[in-house]
C-alpha cells in the first residue's frame, strides 16, 4: 500500500519542488558542472524527465547543447549516459535548433584515440540519424569504422550504419557493396556476418537498390545453410519484402517452401512467425494457394507447437479479406461446397484438441468463416462452431491458469461476434454461458459476465425467467470477501442490470444492497452504482450512493458522490411520468430540476484545477436547461388550453398570410416560436459538447448525439404542427433503419422517436390545418415519452481512459501576460505558434490526430489616434492554418498587420481533426495583446504638419528611401 501512495504521489509531482523552465534547467546545468562524477551522472539522467515536462524547442535545444559538452570532455561512463538520454529522448531531437553545433561536439570524440569512445560516438551518430541523415563526414566515419580491428566499434558501426540506412537513401545505395563484400568475404566472422545481414532490411529505398539485396539474402540462404544463418537471413528477407512490398508473394512462396521441406523445427517455427508477420501487414497479397499450401502442412504435422503456430497465421488470415479470396471459386472450375475445402477439415478437426490454443484457434477460424461468407451450405459450419465454443468453454472454465484464461478470452469474444452475426444462436450460446457460471472458476466467471454483458447489450435475449439463476449466483457469491468475489459482484450486477432495464424489482434491490453490506468494500459498491447510473437503474443508483456519502476521505469526493446521488433522484422523479396527465409532470418536472440544481452545485465544488470536471459540468447543465425547456413547452401548451384561439382564427391566418395567427393571441405566437429557437439552440450546445469530446467513448458521444436528436425533434414538431406546417420536411428526420443499435436506452429512444415522427407525420396528412388541441396533445405526449425513457450516463461521465491535451507556446510573448508587445503599424508582426500533442496512458484508445488546425483573430480593443478611413482588410486578421504533428511537436507562423493604432487582442486557438477528417474543438485558446504604435517618421511629419511647417527637402527625400 504504501509503495502504492509512493509511485501515486511520485506521478502527480508531489514531493519536488515546482520549479519552471529556465530554473529546472540551471538546476541541472548546476550538477553538470559539479567536480564529483555522481551528480554529473544523475543530473544527466534526469534530463528525459525535463523533456517530457517542458518539450519546447528553446529548453530542448539548450539542454542538448550542454548534453554535448558533457560527451566531448567527459569520460566514457558520463558519455554512455548521455547516449542513453538521447535514445530515451529520441522524438525530441528534431526540437534542436543548433543542429550544426551539437553535431561538431558530438563528433569531434571520433578522433579520439580510445576505441570505446569512438564506439560510443558512432552509437550517438547512429541514434541522431534522424536530423542528420546526409552528413557526409558521419557516413565516412561509420564506413572507416566498419574496417576497424576492434570488435566494439565494429558492432557500433554496424548499429549507426543500420540507422542511417533507414533514413538515407545515399547512404544505404553507398553502402550496400561494402556490406556485400564483408558479408561475402572469408575474414569476416561468422558471428559478424550474423550482425551485418540485417542491415539488408534498410535497403527498400528504390526498386534496384532492393533487388540487388534480395539477389544478396537468396545466395546467402543458399551459401550459408547453417541454422543461424538461415533464420537471420529469412527474417531479413521477410522484412525487406513487407518494406518494398513488390516480393511479398515471393516471400511468402518461399517461406512455406522452407516449412514444407526443411527438417529443423527452428527454421520452421521461425518461417510460421514471418508468415504471421505478413498475414498481419498485407492479408490481401495471399492467394488461395497459399493458404491451401499452408492448410495442407498443418494437416500433415506430428509436432503440435507448429500445428499450433500454423493455425494462428490461418485464424488471423480468417478474419481478412484473404478468406473470402479462399472460398471464391476459380473461374472454370466447378465450386465446391464449403466443407470439402482442407481449411474447413482443419478447424473441424481442431475444434476438440486435447491442446487448449489449438482448439481456439480451431474455433475462432470457424467463426470468422460463418461470419463473414454467407453460402447456404453454412449451417453445419454454425452448429460446429457453436459445438466447438461450448466444449471450449466447459473446459476452460474449470481452470483458474493465465492459460486457460487467455483461451476462454478468445472463446468468449468469438462467441459474441458470431451471436452479432447470426442473431438466431444467440439462446443456445446464453444458456450454456448461464449453465457453466455456476461451476466455473472465480477468474471465468467475470469474463462469462463480460459476455453475457456485451451479448444482452445489442441483443434482449436474458428473459426474466433466467433472473432467478442469476440472483441465486448472486447469494452464493456474496458469502466470501475475497478480491476476485469483489469483481465479480460488480460483473453480474451489470448483467442483472442489463437485463432488467426497465426497472429492478424491490427484491432484486434487497439482495444486492444486503450482498454488499455483507461483504463488499466501498470501491465494489461505488463501480455497481456507476454500472446502475449507465444502465438507467437510478433508484438504486441513489440508494448506493446515499450510503456511500460517509464512507469518503476527501471533501471533493464526498461533493462527487453527492452529486451523483442528486442527478440519480433527479433522473427517478421523472420515472413516474403519465401520459395525459401534464400537471403532475410539470411537477416531477419541478421536483428533478431542483435535484439537479443541487447537484450541479455539488459537483462544481468536486471539481479542482488538476480534473474540471467539464465534460461532467456541461451534460449536466445541458439536461437542466433541457428539462427547462420541456416544462416551458407543457406550460406554453397549457395556456393554449385554458385560452384558445378564435373559431376565425383559421380564417385570419389565410387572409392575413401569416401562419402564426393561427395560434391566437401574439404571446402565445411568440412562446412557440421562443420555445422552437430554445431546442434549436440546445441542439447547437449539444453539438459543441460533442465536438468538445475527443476523449470519449464511441457510446458516451452517441448518448450525446440522442440528446442532440431529440431536441431537433420537438423543434421539427413545434414547427411542423404549429409555426409552419407546409415547408417542415419530413425526410431529414426519418431514421435508418438498417442502423445498427449499441445499447437498450439507444433502442428505446430510437422507438419514441420513430413514434413521434409518425405521430406527426399522420396529424398533418389526416388534419390540414392541425387543430390546436390535437398539436398540444402530441407535443405534450412526445415530451413525455422522451423523458420515461431513463437517461443513461455514459462511461466518459465517470471515467476517462484516454487523455488529450495540447499545449501551446506563442513568440514573441510579453514577461508579464497582461502587458502588450509593441509593434509598429508599418510593419507586420511574425506570430510564432509552437504546440505539444500530450497524451495519457493509452494514447490513440478510440481517435487519432492526424492534423492540428490554428486559428488567429484579432479584435481592436482600444483605439489611441485619429480615426483614419483605412480598408476594411487592415482592420482585422483572420487566418486558419492546419499542421501535421511530428513526434507529438508541430509549429507554425503567422504574419499580422496592425495599421490601426491601439492595443489588440490576439486569440490562438486550436483545434484538431483525426484519422476520419473529423473536427474536434478541442482547445486550448491562448491570449496576447499587441499595441499599435507610429512610426516615428510618421509621427514626426504629422506634428510638423499639426504645426502648419512644410517638410523639409531632407525629409522629403527621405520618404521616398523611408523603408531601406
């Protein structure tokens, strides 16, 4: 525990002092000079840390220049240390800006007459090819040390010609013979020429320079039939192949070629992992030949470690486009039923191994072929596949081993992914899971929980009648406290939530509130309260809260879990809602509102400056002005009840032109057309919430979309049955069917949606024009349904699995924030935008950046002068500029006129767009002001001007040469 609170308090920077850049730096430069070689060594080591807490360009470059001093005058502990900063902080390198310097420091060590120090060097060269891929004195060295007779620098001119080869074409065509010719040549080592081969992989940069050395690995291979050397020169073919991607049918032609024929099971199991190799990088390249040729192996092999290897490549090519490529028939040849096919016999007779990952696999290839071909003779194959998943699940949920564990994961997951695609299994598949929870293991049992999950999700299929076993296991459970039970109390809760969604029973409740008082910590009864949040279970929600309140040690966490307990007994007042009965759901209306209000007012006291909470904040604050919304609505059409319009009213609309008269009196016009502009506007909030996500989950953001659509629906209605019935179209708003549905609060707010379209749709077709009283009814009735339906909160509302931030620095900036930079209005101010991409724990989880987009305005504060007619143009700047990050680190400028003197406001904000073109506002916005100032010429010819004396002939000669 404690060694947990120390590496926690280590990460969050407590215990260092917080020191900024410059003094971070001076700190470590302070131990660099020291006199003993222990502070040199661990003010060097602690470099890396300094890069990743400020990664701009101004600190990086000067840290590396005092890094290179260090190499060229201290000895070869200090420079190996150093080396070993420069491989850690390889992404920061291109940062340097006095590249020129770094290197001749760097490189001036190569002279030395120390073997071990010009080794270390070459190292160093080799690990900045990046920024200096075409020094020429770098490639000469590297070739000279390539001959030397020390066996150290040899193997460091080996690494930094492998690396330069990588990034310099010039490099790799010169050094291509030289590496031919050492590899070739008898002097050379066995064990040398084992270290040089793989330099061959770099050498893709053109069509010949890779022929030639494919042309070099087939004679080795053939020259050299040692085990060693067949495996290194294999392995380099393979990676030269998957870079120049010309020969990789070749490759993969001659690498089945060497499982077939070659007796030693090292070259066999090194061929299956290249083979793996390419199944993953170009699954399309593989013909069904191959595949036969590969199928036909497996089948013939006594060895199950191979069999084993060979079906993993076959299981990964199953789920690409190659399987389809399999079961295509050649034209001119009769097609062949499905099970004939060898790949077919191989999963059948793999399915019931003795060996575990055999059987998986044997499973997952069956899978992937009922999922993904849809010929009529794959009934069979399905009912195999299910035979195969259910044996493997009796099997490995007995066993409490990291390999069976490993195995029931791939048993489950192609279990719900053939229930996705073939809907009509989904029973059989649920009970065996339900029958084998009872005997399982612990460890199988969360994972059994996990599927049952998922599958209940997008599919209905846990009937009440199976709730009964469930909460059984439930009992039987709650009787040990032991970490394991923990889990799994949290697991099955979520699937009894899952299939009851409409509401639990109060006995349901009972049990597991007495479970968790029995034998559960705080933590497990805060995860099934968060599971009860996002299943739409908020009395129970509430209830675990509630008494969890007391339970916290710090008051931001006890406003959190107040919060959540205020939103959750919001969320069930609004579960007694009735149809026609709009007093009392203007009430439960009334009464969530003021739960909400307290817990926005308890969750802006959670937040502190580290996690804001925004996300949190802004769903929040949209669902109270939506509610507010919604009970203006019912108020709106209440008072079109108790005060009707005219029985004429219908007749002035027509004379008078407008449509909105027939609502009758002006107030009530304007309320509709005030409360249409509402939705449409909470609409556009919702849209900014979900541009302002780029962290979350793909379920959280379509929670947030359901929210967006319902308003656009009672804004389509309000339109289509009262303001403007002839130009509201219904095709913009008709849902797609064929859509696929994640969860059941997506499947039932896609019902009230179709039902009120319909509703609407039907009203205006039957009653042209719609009386008032049949349009308030069906709006009053929409506004109902939507709110019945329990609001899900998603995972991103409690937890946050990828982190995004990014960071900006602007040049020139003043010292002070709030004093302006002066500029003179003849001339154009340089704005330098420099960011930093950061990311948490799991970058990349759900999106990718592809680019960043800048955007620069600038806003005229406060005038200083005469007011001069001046061009629209100069008056304001505008521009928008998108940059690919490299390395996490993008940069760009921006010239800015400012003719107008005065101070002004400069806003940078950012944006970024992922791998799918999608933008997303993710922020930071940065401030600087700028102030305007004549010129001093100018300012000098306006007050002669002021004081009626004529420039003088020098002056006048000088306007025309002002600017040089």
């Amino acid at each position: 525990m404690a060694g947990g609170a120390k590496s926690f308090l280590a990460d969050a920077g407590y215990g260092e002092q917080e020191l900024d850049a410059n003094s971070a730096l001076m700190e470590l430069d302070k131990g660099l000079r020291s006199g003993k070689l222990g502070e040199q060594c661990e003010a060097v080591v602690r470099f890396p840390r300094l890069f990743q807490k400020y990664p701009f360009p101004i600190l990086i470059n000067s840290a590396f220049l005092k890094l290179a001093d260090v190499f060229r005058v201290g000895n070869n502990f200090l420079r190996l240390c150093v080396l070993k900063v420069t491989q850690q902080s390889e992404k920061h390198l291109e940062k340097i800006l006095n590249v020129d310097e770094f290197v001749k420091r760097v490189f001036s060590v190569i002279h030395s007459n120390d073997p071990v120090a010009r080794a270390i060097t070459l190292r160093m060269l080799g690990s900045m090819a990046s920024i200096i891929p075409e020094r020429k004195n770098a490639h000469h060295s590297i070739r000279q040390s390539l001959d030397s007779h020390d066996n150290v620098e040899v193997e460091a001119a080996i690494f930094a010609a492998a690396n330069f080869s990588a990034q310099s074409k010039d490099f790799a065509a010169g050094i291509c013979n030289k590496i031919s010719e050492m590899i070739q040549g008898l002097a050379t080592p066995v064990d040398l020429k084992l270290k040089l081969i793989p330099i061959l992989q770099h050498m893709h940069h053109d069509a010949s320079l890779a022929s030639s050395s494919r042309q070099l690995l087939e004679q080795l291979v053939t020259s050299y039939p040692s085990t060693r050397m067949v495996i290194v020169t294999l392995h380099t073919f393979t990676l030269l192949a998957a870079s120049s991607l010309v020969d990789i049918p070749k490759q993969i032609q001659l690498l089945l070629q060497y499982l077939k024929n070659d007796p030693r099971k090292a070259v066999k199991r090194l061929a299956i992992q290249d083979l793996k190799l390419l199944a993953n990088k170009t699954p399309h390249t593989w013909s069904r030949e191959n595949i036969q040729a590969l199928c036909e192996s497996a089948l013939h092999t006594p060895y199950d470690s191979l069999k084993l290897g060979m079906l993993s490549v076959l299981s990964t090519l199953s789920g690409t486009i190659a399987i389809k490529q399999y079961f295509s028939s050649s034209p001119g040849t009769a097609a062949t039923t499905t099970r004939s096919f060898d790949l077919v016999k191989l999963a059948q007779e793999c399915c019931y191994h003795n060996n575990r990952g055999i059987a998986a696999h044997g499973v997952r290839i069956l899978t992937n072929i009922s999922a993904s071909c849809q010929e009529k003779d794959l009934l069979p194959l399905e009912q195999d596949a299910v035979f195969g998943l259910e044996a493997l699940l009796v099997l490995c949920s007995q066993d409490d081993s990291p390999g069976a564990q490993a195995t029931l994961k791939i048993t489950l997951t192609c279990m719900v992914k053939l229930v996705m695609c073939r809907p009509h299994l989904s029973q059989s598949v649920v009970e065996s899971l339900l029958t084998q929870l009872h005997s399982a293991q612990d460890a199988a049992r969360i994972l059994m929980c996990h599927c049952l999950a998922a599958i209940a999700m997008q599919l209905p299929v846990l009937a009440d009648g199976m709730l009964g076993d469930l909460m059984d296991l439930y009992k039987l459970i709650g009787q040990s406290a032991t970490d394991k039970k923990q889990e799994l109390l949290v697991s099955l809760a979520t699937v009894i939530f899952v299939s009851s969604q409409k509401a639990l029973s109060s006995e349901i409740k009972t049990v597991i509130k007495q479970q968790l008082e029995n034998v559960s910590n705080g933590w497990t009864a805060y995860r099934i309260a968060r599971q009860a949040s996002r299943m739409g279970n908020h009395d129970m929600a509430r209830e675990l809260y509630q008494s969890l309140l007391t339970q916290v040690a710090s008051e931001h966490f006890y406003f959190w879990l107040n919060s959540l307990k205020e939103f959750s007994h919001a969320e069930q007042c609004l579960t007694g809602l009735q149809e026609d009965n709009y007093s009392s759901a203007l009430s439960c209306i009334a009464e969530a509102l003021k739960s909400y209000h307290k817990g926005i007012a308890s969750l802006t006291a959670a937040s502190t400056p580290l996690n804001p909470l925004s996300f949190q904040c802004g769903f929040v604050k949209l669902r109270i002005d939506l509610l507010q919304a919604f009970s203006q609505l019912i108020c709106t059409c209440n008072s079109l009840k108790t005060s009707p319009p005219p029985a004429i009213a219908t007749t002035i609309a027509m004379t008078s032109g407008n449509d909105l008269q027939r609502c009758g009196r002006i107030s009530n016009q304007a309320c509709m057309k005030h409360s249409m502009e509402e939705f449409r506007n909470l609409a556009t909030r919702y849209g900014d919430l979900y541009q302002a996500s780029f962290d979350a989950d793909s379920a959280t953001l379509r929670n947030v979309e359901l929210q967006q659509q319902s308003c656009l629906l009672i804004s389509h209605a309000i339109e289509a049955l009262i303001l403007d019935p002839e130009s509201a179209s219904f095709q913009e708003y008709s849902s797609n069917g064929t859509a696929h549905v994640e969860s059941e609060y997506e499947r039932r707010m896609m019902s009230v949606f179709n039902h009120v379209l319909e509703e609407v749709e039907s009203l205006n077709r039957k009653y042209a024009p719609v009386s008032y009283l049949a349009s308030n009814t069906c709006l009053c009735n929409a506004v109902v349904a939507l709110l019945k339906v329990p609001l899900s909160f998603q995972r991103y509302f409690f937890q946050k699995l990828q982190s995004t931030s990014i960071k900006l620095a602007l040049s020139p900036s003043p010292r002070n924030p709030a004093e302006p930079i002066a500029v003179q209005n003849n001339q154009q101010l340089a704005l330098k935008v420099e960011g930093v991409v950061q990311h948490g724990s799991k970058p990349g989880l759900f999106r990718k950046i592809q680019s960043v987009c800048l955007n620069v305005s600038s806003v005229l504060q406060s005038k200083s002068g005469q007011d001069y007619k001046i061009p629209i143009d100069n008056m304001t700047n505008e521009m928008e500029q998108r940059v690919e990050p490299h390395n996490d680190y993008f940069s760009t400028q921006f010239l800015l006129n400012f003719v107008i003197l005065g101070t002004h406001n400069i806003t940078v904000e950012s944006s970024v767009i992922d791998s799918n073109g999608i933008v997303w506002k993710t922020g930071p916005k940065t401030t600087i002001f700028v102030k305007s100032l004549e010129d001093p010429y100018s300012q000098q010819v306006r007050l002669q001007q002021q004081q009626g004396q004529p420039p003088s002939q020098q002056q006048q000669q000088r306007t025309a040469y002002s600017r040089f």
